[in-house]
C-alpha cells in the first residue's frame, strides 16, 4: 500500500530552527516540503501559490506581524489544511487567539525537530497536538474566578445533556490522557488499542460534547463534570 505523503509548510523567522525542522522534513519519508517562509508578507504571498497543503506550522511572532493573519489566510485559501502553532508564547491571550483563528494544535518551542514530526503525523491523522503547560492553562481557565478564590460557586444547574450522554469509562480515560497533553499514539499505547481506535474515541467524546477541538474538549468535560 503505497504511504500518504503529508504536504507541509513552515512559517518561521528563526533561521536556524526553520532550517532544523526543513531538513527533519525533508528526511521524513512520509512528509514533503511546499515551501518555508520567515516572515508574515512571504507566508501571505506563499499562501497564494497552487500548491496544496495538508499542515501548516506557524509561529505566531513574525517580525512583519502576527501569524494570525496568516492562519486567517490558511483558512480562505486551504480550507482542509490543519494549522499548528509552534511558538515561545504560552500565555493565554496567543493560546486562545491561536485557537479561535482556527488552529488545530499548539506547541512550544521545547520539542526537538523529530519530535515535532510526530505530532505533525498526529495533527494529520485527526488529532489535536497541544503542550501540557498550554492544556492547564485552559482547564485553568475553565475555573469561574469565585471558585479559583475559595468563594462558594453558586447552585449547579441542570446538566443539559441527555443521560446517555455521559461518557463510558474507556472514553472518560481518553480524556484525562488528552487533558494531559497527550499525542495520539501516547494514548493508543497507553490504552491498548490501535490509533484508528483513539480516532473513533475521539469523534464520539467531540460528538458528545459537541465541539472540533482537543481544546474546546478539554473545557466543555471539565464544565460538565467529566474530569473530575
């Protein structure tokens, strides 16, 4: 069976990290590189070319501007490609604009560039690459203030869903793996089961919750009680 070859671009202005993960890229015999580009104006223009892309690594502090502009211009010209964000920011205002400009996974600076290849195969293959430190910081901010302060949190209200809506328990455990900062694999191997396993897992758990990201998961769980 012949392999799929996952057609990838990179947007970054540090010289010697773009040509790190170019040349793991390029070794990488399930991956190709479209193009490379180190600024904001050369990512909008490259955008522009007639060559498809299935993932986009990003970073977001380009010297000529945000990389949000450019997720913005992924998703009008590329709509079936996935973003992923690789960046030294982790606070919260770039985590969640990364992920309301439509960015399917959100890394930081601390992985090396083999590693990055796998979550580019994960990011490809459905799921939703995101360092463990961004991950806490959204169940984080999940927390209402009065509860993160010690006040009592006023009188829950009726679950919406329907009961057979809850998750069973290979489900509820997908999702403290995922709310960890978990890749695919990692969780496919942690539960004994085949990444096409994790996939369906994945769907039903997204179904359920009705959200499109391991983010939106992670929040809608954590209000409903399903991480606790």
């Amino acid at each position: 069976m012949t392999q799929e070859t996952i057609r990838v671009a990179v947007v970054e202005d540090d010289g010697a990290c773009r040509t790190a993960l170019a040349h793991a890229l390029q070794a990488a015999p399930d991956m190709r590189v479209q193009w490379l580009a180190a600024s904001r104006s050369e990512a909008l223009e490259r955008l522009q070319d007639d060559l498809p892309l299935d993932v986009l690594l990003l970073d977001l502090g380009l010297p000529d501007g945000s990389g949000l502009d450019v997720l913005a211009a992924l998703r009008r010209r590329w709509p079936q490609a996935a973003a992923m964000v690789s960046t030294i920011f982790g606070d919260e205002a770039h985590v969640l604009g990364a992920i309301e400009a439509g960015a399917m996974g959100y890394l930081l600076k601390d992985l090396p560039p083999q590693a990055v290849l796998q979550e580019v195969r994960s990011l490809h293959a459905g799921g939703s690459p995101i360092n463990p430190l961004v991950a806490r910081k959204l169940l984080l901010r999940a927390v209402s203030p009065g509860q993160a302060s010690g006040a009592v949190p006023p009188p829950a209200q009726p679950a919406a869903a329907a009961p057979d809506a809850a998750p069973s328990a290979r489900e509820a455990e997908l999702l403290r793996m995922v709310a960890r900062g978990h890749t695919l694999d990692e969780v496919a191997q942690a539960m004994g089961v085949s990444r096409h396993t994790v996939r369906t897992f994945v769907r039903r758990v997204y179904a359920k919750l009705q959200v499109s990201t391991r983010a939106e998961a992670v929040s809608a769980a954590l209000r409903q009680g399903w991480l606790e």
